[in-house]
C-alpha cells in the first residue's frame, strides 16, 4: 500500500502542472530522490510451542493397600443340623463383630446356599468377654420370646455357643434376658439353671458331623507285664 502510493506521488511530481493546467517535465534533479522506491517487507515469525509433558511424581502414583483378613467360622442350620462356614473378617475382629456377621445371616453366595439362621433380627443386645474363659450374651425378651420357636430354641442358643467358643479365650457362654439370669436348653435338651455356663460339648450332638469336632481321648496303655521272677524255689 505504501508503495501504490509513492510511485503515484514520483509520477506527479516527475510531470508536474503548471498554474494554467499544463504538463511539464520535471527534471531529476528535482526529483531529490523521489524517484528511488521503498519497499516495505513483512516478515512472518513462526514459533514451536513443544508438546506439553506431565510429570508424574512417584509418590503420587496408584498404590494398592493390602487388608488384612481374618477366618471366622459361623454357625447356621443346614435342615435340621447345624454346619459351620468359614467367612472373612478385616482385621482383628471382636466378638461383638463376629456375632453381628452371624445375626446378619448366611452369606448370599454359594457358600450360603441352603443355610438358615434362627436368630431373629436385635436378639443379641451385648456379648461381653469375662477375660477368664467364658463370655456373656445379653438377649432381648422380645425376639427371643416371640421371634423363637420353644421347640427351635436350642438350636438357636447352639448357634451361639458354637460360634463364640470357636474365638480364641471363649470355652464357656452365659446368658442373660434383658440383664437377668437366663435359663437355656442345654445338653439333652435339659433346661439350665439362670445364668448356668454351657460350651460346645453340650451342643455337639446338633451339628452335622459331630464326629468331627468330638474330642478324642487317647488310648490307654496297658501296663507292662510283670516278668516272671528268676529266684530259686524253695524245696522241700
């Protein structure tokens, strides 16, 4: 554009108009230069921008935490028996944790298949560790009244039993009803005395296999024979 207008400018001045209208040549001494052209360039500056790179601090990587689990086994009917199913628990699981895994009922994969509870939903209020072998179990009068069949009664407390003294410290169960004494179905559905302690022996005979957890006694040995003695008879 600067260019257009310059050439203009040096042919007007180069030819020149007269005061009365006309045309005349201008000289190059006149000119002072006008008949030199400017050019004006542009110039195009192209940047690289690097593609950007995110680095990734090793700290900030994905890490996969390891929890640690814990068996417990837990009792439930299998018909008219009672079988024990091995689950997992995180960490160090309390009583009171393994016996909400057992009032929240069999598990609803194929390792529960089939299996029943007969703990009614809120039975179980506390379970407290005596810390001297035996652990008390604190039962609602209202579902245990009249969510339990008498007749299902002692597999129910079995449940119980079973499960709680397979925990480490736990060889004996006490209950108690709303906090008094309870008298439970015990060994050959004989009633206990309030608050009596019962255990898993008392209970054995409902499960499935009993054999299998049936403590063996080991086989007597027979005394030695006496070796018959070597001293000289007498004679007569």
């Amino acid at each position: 554009m600067v260019t257009i207008v310059l050439i203009g400018s040096t042919v007007a001045a180069a030819c020149g108009v007269s005061g009365e209208g006309e045309l005349q040549r201008i000289g190059s001494d006149n000119l002072a230069g006008l008949d030199q052209t400017t050019t004006t360039s542009s110039s195009t500056t192209s940047t690289t921008v690097p593609p950007s790179t995110t680095m990734v601090n090793p700290a900030e990587e994905a890490t996969t935490t390891t929890i640690a689990t814990e068996p417990v086994q837990l009792y439930f009917l299998d018909g008219s028996r009672l079988v024990d199913i091995s689950i997992n628990l995180a960490g160090d699981p309390s009583v009171s944790r393994v016996i909400a895994a057992l009032e929240a009922g069999p598990p609803t994969d194929e390792v529960g298949i089939g299996l029943q509870t007969l703990l009614p939903p809120r039975l179980i209020t506390s379970v407290a560790e005596s810390g001297s072998g035996f652990a008390t179990v604190d039962l609602a009068a209202g579902p245990f009244e009249d969510g339990i069949q008498p007749r299902d009664q002692r597999l129910a407390i079995a449940q119980i039993v079973l499960t709680l003294t397979r925990r480490p410290g736990i060889g004996q169960v006490q209950f108690t009803l709303d906090g008094e004494p309870l008298a439970v179905p015990g060994l050959d559905n004989v009633q206990t005395e309030p608050g009596a302690l019962v255990s898993r022996v008392d209970y054995q005979s409902l499960l499935l296999e009993p054999s299998a957890e049936t403590e063996t006694t080991p086989e007597s040995t027979p005394p030695p024979e006496t070796p018959p003695s070597t001293d000289p008879q007498p004679t007569s």
